[in-house]
C-alpha cells in the first residue's frame, strides 16, 4: 500500500485540514499519516480559536513518521509560525522526502488568517521551493506574484513569476474566479489548463485541502505530474458535484462520493 503524509492543521469541524486530507487519501486507497502543526477550532462559518503545536513538537511528529512508515509522498498545508516551517524543511532534507506538495495555505474559505503575516517571507523562502508543485489560490497567488489576477491572462503571468525562482511546478487553482473553474499548470516552462465544469455549490470549505491531497496521493500510486493533477481536478469536481450541505456556512465536501 502508497503511504502519504499530511502535515497540516486540524479542522474539528472535518471539512478541512488533516480530516480534509485523511479522508482524500483513504478515498484514494493510499495509507493516510498526519503530524499536526496546529488545532483549530472552527466550523463552516468560521475559525474561532487556533493552538499551535510548536516547532518542536511538529519535528518529533516527523521524526516518529520519516523513521518507521516512510511516506511516498507528502502534502504541506497550514503553517502558521517562522519556527514551524522551518523545522518542517529541516526535517523534509533530513529525511529526503519526496513528491512534496505545498500548498500555500494564508486565509480560510470563511476568510480567517491561518499564518501569521510575518511567517509569509519564511513560506516563500524556505518551504515553497522544496515543494515539487505548489497548489496557491488566486489570492494567495497575489501574494506570491505581488500582483492582481483578474482573469486567466493574469493567472499565466502570475503563474511565470511565481514559477521563476521555483524548481518545482506551479499550479493556480481558479475556483476564486466567478466564471470558470480552470487550474492553471505551469510545469517544466509549460503552460497547462486543467478545465473545470463550475459547481454551483457555495460549499467550498476545504477545497484546497482535498485537492493538494489528492494530488499527493496520486504521485504517491505513481502517476506523474499532469496526470496527477488531471486526477485530482477530476476528484474535486465529482466530490463538489455531490451536493453535500452541512452546516450554516460555507459546507464541507463528501470526499467519499466515489466509494
Ligand atoms: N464552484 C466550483 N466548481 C468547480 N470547481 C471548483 C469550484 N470552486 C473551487 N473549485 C476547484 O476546487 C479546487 C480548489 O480551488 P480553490 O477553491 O480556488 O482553492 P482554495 O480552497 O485553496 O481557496 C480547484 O481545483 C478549483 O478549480
Ligand atoms: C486547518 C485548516 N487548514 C486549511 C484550511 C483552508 O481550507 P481551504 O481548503 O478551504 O482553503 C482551513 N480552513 N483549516
């Protein structure tokens, strides 16, 4: 069995975040494996409270993982501090860990800040460069690229920018376009489209989440870059498409709507 790591913040409301990630994966049949950088209390309507586990906690977490079950691939999703995201990249070199997906979490779904803002050079220098494709949003892709995208033009330019000083890919994801739902793959210089059919679903809380890990698990069964992105995209929709409605906010995903 392909075993994926998450390391990421808890959701206990189970629409994002490691329960996000741990349902993707088992969905995708691969064994599913967390250190938890941070509990969040939150629900669909918002984050309400957020304790960080501490830098040095999240390292023997990955100590006790990289030892024993060694991943076949992992994905990176909220950071919140400079200290945590640097024990994270020590560990990931330490280890040599491999088909790394970062995604560059910054803001909730319900428009709650999950990093604080000073660990955002740290993000950008540290961690996104070791990741083999990193999974911004359109605001996120703002910060990273310095500035607005307002339609797919803007997406291929940011994507360019952002992909200048990265080894890795680069994958702006659309859903925060009104229009359309096409993530942009910008990989080895080249430009690729990922078209989605837009839902009309207003619950999109753990979007992001679920597609990084999806991701992961597919380069984990051994598909490559474009094929693993194709896969996900295809997961996302079918598992938006569901209809699923919980909560009073912005509801969470039915990851299993394909078992
Ligand atoms: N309404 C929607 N219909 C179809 N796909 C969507 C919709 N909203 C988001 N997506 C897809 O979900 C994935 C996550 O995108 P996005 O919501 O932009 O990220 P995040 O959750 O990080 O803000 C992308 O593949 C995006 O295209
Ligand atoms: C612990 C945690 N991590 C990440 C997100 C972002 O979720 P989304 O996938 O909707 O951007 C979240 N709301 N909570």
């Amino acid at each position: 069995m392909k075993k994926v790591l998450t390391i990421a913040g808890s959701d206990c409301s189970g629409g994002a975040g490691i329960q996000a990630d741990i349902k993707t994966m088992t969905a995708h049949k691969v064994y599913a494996m967390s250190v938890i950088t941070a509990l969040t209390a939150q629900n669909t309507t918002g984050v309400y409270g957020v304790l960080d586990a501490g830098a040095d906690f999240v390292g023997q977490q990955m100590d006790c993982v990289f030892k024993d079950i060694f991943p076949d691939a992992v994905k990176i999703g909220m950071v919140s501090n400079i200290e945590t995201i640097q024990m994270i990249a020590a560990k990931l070199k330490e280890y040599h860990a491999k088909n790394i997906v970062v995604d560059p979490v910054m803001v909730s779904t319900s428009g709650c800040a999950l990093m604080q803002p000073d660990a955002m050079d740290t993000l950008i220098s540290v961690l996104l460069p070791m990741g083999d494709i990193i999974t911004p949003n359109i605001p996120e892709a703002e910060k990273l690229c310095g500035f607005e995208i307002k339609n797919v033009e803007d997406m291929k330019k940011a994507a360019e920018v952002i992909g200048r000083n990265l080894s890795g890919s680069v994958l702006i994801k659309g859903g925060h376009l009104t229009e359309t739902a096409d993530d942009l793959l910008y990989h080895d210089g080249e430009f690729m489209w990922y078209r989605g059919e837009r839902v009309n679903n207003p619950n999109t809380h753990g979007t992001g989440c679920t597609l990084s890990s999806a991701i992961a698990s597919n380069l984990a069964l051994g598909y490559d870059m474009k094929t693993s992105v194709q896969n996900a995209k295809n997961y996302i929709t079918g598992a938006l498409k569901d209809g699923l409605d919980l909560g009073e906010g912005s509801g969470p995903l039915n990851h299993c709507f394909n078992l």
